[in-house]
C-alpha cells in the first residue's frame, strides 16, 4: 500500500503500477493525475488496465495501488496477473484490429489513406481523447456511466454528470436547468420521417442537413459510447436512422446508426449505437437488418464501414447466425447441402 509521500514521488503519468480492481489485481498505465476536489487535497489518478478496452479506463486514489511495479512506457515489461493472461483483450477487439486495416474519417467526412497519416491521426486521437471527461449521461429516465472522451465545450469538462433531453437531444449542466426544460419540452419524437413501425418499435429517418443540431447533439452523447467515432459536427453528409421504443406514457430514443449519403465503398452503415441501458434486447439486429434492408431498395450490396468495434461485432455476429439458420431452415434436399456447402467454404 502507497502513502501519500510515495505517491507524490513515483505515481506519475507515462508510468506503470499495480491497481485493484474489484476482486483483481491489473497492470494499469497512469496516463493523468489531478487535485480531489474533497478536503484530503490528495491526487486521483486516471489508469489505463493494460489490455483491456479503454472504457474501463477510471480515476482511482492512492489507496487502490497495491506494490508497483515502477518502470517508464517505453522500458515496460509484460507482467502477470493471477490466473489471468496478459494478452487477454475484450472478445474480438484483437481479431477484428488484426483482421481489418484501421481507416480514419477526418471531420470533412474524407477518408485518410496512407499508413503515416493514419499513425499520425490515431496518436493524435489517443492524445486528445485519452482521459475520459465526463463522468454520467442522464438520458430519459436512466443514468448511464460514459465509457470515452467525447469533445463538449471546455466547460463541460471533468463534470460528473451531463444531463440531456432525450426528446429534443439538448444537453445541459444543471439538474435544474434539466428539470425545467423536461417540463417545457414539447417534442413528442424524433424530427424527421417515420419510416418502420412495428410493436413497440418506430424508426425515424433524419437529414444531417436538415436537423443538424439535434444530430450534432446525438453524436456528443454517441461518443461517450463509440471510441473510434470521429463525425460529432459535420453531420451533413449523413443520414441517421433513429430507433424508439414505446410505453405507456411516451417514444423512448435507444439507438441509432447513421449512413453516409454517398458512400464510394458502398457502405450501409458508419456508426451503430444501441444505449446501454437497452443493450441485449435485439435491437442492434433490427438495426443492422434495416440497413440491409435500405442497400437492397438501392439495389447495392451494402457493408458496415470498417474497423467494426468490438460490441458491433458481437452484433453482426449474432444477426448473420441468425440469418444462416433462417435461410437453412427455409432451404430443403439438394439447395440445403449447396448452402451447407458454400457456408463451409466461406468459414
């Protein structure tokens, strides 16, 4: 356990420690240090767990370093965690990394080529988004903890909680000023057109030109979530497909994708985003089925923008599966062994 003259002498940014963890113990880099705000006037650091996605990246104190292992970036050594492997990553955030070359959108809404610039562009956002700067996203009934960085105004920085209006995608500071505009707000759903509706369920069609600011809006808050997005202010090029669910008292905004309106690549689809707190009821499925639905109206075979995240994968995945089995069970004799077949040859 560290005290508070070891901290100030070795606990700096660019070196390595040992950190708690709920039940474990990780590798953590400290990457930023600031004053508590409480009356201890300590530092809290901001780690980054070696091998782990950076929405787990967090403020800790100095209680929570366990013996360090001190030793600059650039002279680290792999170190082991109990009954763990050091090169354990999130499911699928190496494969899919390995797999697809990294492509970055410049907020022009061009494509970056060139391995250099592409280096250049991905320190460059390490460097700019490494420490998450808001801490919650109150939206509709639920408080949601954010996972990246994503670039509200200066003030808005190191806040605990940003509260937006999920009717109009407003944002604010003050639980107050939030409180008063809910009550004023008088948006009974997204702008734009309905274009799906079943159930519970209803998808809007909304120009980035036409409702910019409440697209702009709907990036920030996309972005605590996304850690590769780079579109939050240039929305104009797209077109943003929001899906709402019903209760009983009103249209509730869970997800989103959003789609180039000229794609050279043919691509269906540049970010998708189910909200958390409405993750695992498959509506990221609807979402990907829909925009395979729009390329087949335009007659195009259509394809997600890549590198896919991790948890977009895990929706791809689980929507293609789903559409294997449905086609095999709809096939019989001869056409069935031809797609067992070919399935087989593409895996």
């Amino acid at each position: 356990m560290t005290n508070k003259s070891e901290s100030k002498a070795f606990l700096e940014p660019g070196t390595f420690h040992f950190v708690k963890w709920k039940n474990d113990i990780r590798k953590a880099e400290i990457l930023e240090k600031r004053i508590c705000e409480d009356s201890s006037n300590d530092y809290i650091y901001y780690v980054h767990y070696e091998g782990f996605d950076r929405r787990l990246d967090e403020w800790v104190t100095p209680e929570r370093f366990v013996k360090a292992v001190v030793t600059s970036s650039s002279g680290a050594t792999p170190a082991k965690r109990a009954g763990v492997d050091e090169e354990a990553t999130d499911e699928g955030e190496a494969s899919y990394q390995s797999r697809f070359p990294k492509k970055r959108k410049l907020n022009d809404g061009g494509s970056v080529k060139g391995p250099k610039r592409e280096d250049a562009l991905e320190k460059e956002h390490e460097k700019n988004t490494k420490v998450r700067n808001i801490g919650a996203a109150v939206f509709g009934q639920y408080e949601i903890d954010t996972w990246y960085y994503s670039p509200f105004p200066d003030e808005y920085k190191y806040l605990e909680k940003v509260y937006f209006c999920e009717r109009c995608m407003k944002y604010m500071k003050m639980k107050e000023t939030w409180g008063r505009h809910m009550s004023l707000c008088d948006h009974k759903c997204p702008p734009g057109g309905l274009v799906y509706e079943s159930g519970r369920n209803k998808i809007y069609e909304i120009d980035g030109k036409l409702n910019k600011l409440y697209c702009q809006n709907l990036c920030l808050l996309a972005k605590f979530f996304i850690d590769h997005k780079t579109i939050y202010y240039d929305v104009e090029g797209f077109i943003f497909y929001i899906l709402t669910e019903n209760d009983e008292n009103e249209e509730h905004v869970v997800g989103y994708f959003s789609k180039e309106k000229v794609s050279y690549d043919n691509n269906n689809l540049a970010c998708i985003l189910v909200f958390p707190p409405y993750q695992r009821r498959g509506h990221s499925q609807l979402l990907i089925e829909f925009s395979y639905e729009l390329s087949k109206k335009e007659g195009k075979i259509g394809s997600p923008e890549k590198p896919i995240s991790d948890l977009g994968m895990k929706g791809y995945r689980a929507y293609w599966n789903k559409a294997i089995l449905r086609l095999l069970k709809n096939c019989k004799g001869a056409d069935k062994l031809r797609l067992h077949q070919q399935l087989l040859f593409i895996q």
